[in-house]
C-alpha cells in the first residue's frame, strides 16, 4: 500500500511498513485518536459536569459581576434555590451541576461572550438589565425575560444576540 500525498506538488510516498511504524509511535507517545460519538461532551455525562461544573460557575459568578445581578436573578437564572446561589457564590458548592443549570450558565456565557463582541463599551454589561423592545422580551430587560422563560428563552436570547451582530 502507498500513500501519495501532493500539495503544491510535493510528493511524500509511505510504504505500509512506514505507515504503521509512524503509527506505533504515535500511540507510544500518548497521542489520542480522534473523538467518536461515544467521546462527544454533553452535558447529560456526569463525568462530563463533573468535570465542566467548575469553570461554568466560575464564569458565571463573574457575569452576575458584570451585570449586576441581584443574589435572586443570579439564582434565578442559574436554576438554584437562594441558598443554593449563596453557597455558590461563596465557593462551597462542591456538587456538579445538573444538565439544566450547566445548559442554563452556557447560555449566560454565550449572551455575555455575544454582548462583548457587539459592544465595545460599557453597554456591553448594561444591556442585559435594560427595558427591551425586541420581540422575545416584551418590554422586559433580557434578564427578566430569561428568569420568566427559562431555558427556551435563554437559548433565544443567545441566538438573538448573535444575529444582531451578525454572527449567525
């Protein structure tokens, strides 16, 4: 069996022998193989939360920074109780997060990250907080139209950002 590969004409010819070599030693080296859809992250694994829980509330805890959330919006639109919030926000949550709250702290993350590429400004983190006239909020801010439509809504309002800057 031979390999030919030829870019800009640049022939690399491989032999079977040579291949499999090249093979052994990427494997002796640790190197992984590419994911299979047994590998894929969801949120649904628990190893997976486990492992993601951490970095999602820490992000989390510094948008509700940003945005000056009150303790209830924050525990609101993360899905927890407010003394589950209170536990968070002071580090001692040492539980991973459901498949709910890791979907709901993904989608805050990916209003803020949208929000901050639209913005170059303070507008950025005052926009989630401000009266909106945009169809899914009905004249609510964005984050009381999240914390009354739940997931849906926080999925929306992601899609929502990312088509007024254009990234859809």
């Amino acid at each position: 069996m031979t390999l030919d590969i030829a870019p800009f004409d640049d022939h690399l010819t491989f032999k079977q022998g040579q291949m499999e070599a090249r093979m052994a030693e990427t494997v002796k080296f640790g190197a992984t193989a590419p994911l299979t859809p047994i590998d894929v992250q969801t949120f649904s694994k628990s190893a997976d939360r486990e492992r993601l829980s951490g970095v999602a509330l820490k992000a989390f805890r510094a948008i509700v920074e940003h945005w000056s959330l009150s303790n209830g919006e924050a525990a609101a639109l993360l899905g927890v109780s407010d003394s589950t919030w209170d536990r968070i926000k002071r580090g001692s949550w040492e539980q991973p997060l459901s498949q709910d709250q890791l979907t709901r702290a993904s989608a805050a993350i990916g209003v803020y990250k949208g929000l901050h590429l639209l913005f170059a400004d303070p507008m950025a983190d005052q926009w989630p907080k401000l009266p909106n006239r945009g169809p899914i909020f009905q004249r609510k801010s964005p984050v009381d139209a999240m914390i009354d439509g739940g997931i849906p809504l926080m999925l929306e309002t992601r899609r929502y950002v990312d088509a007024v800057r254009g990234g859809l």
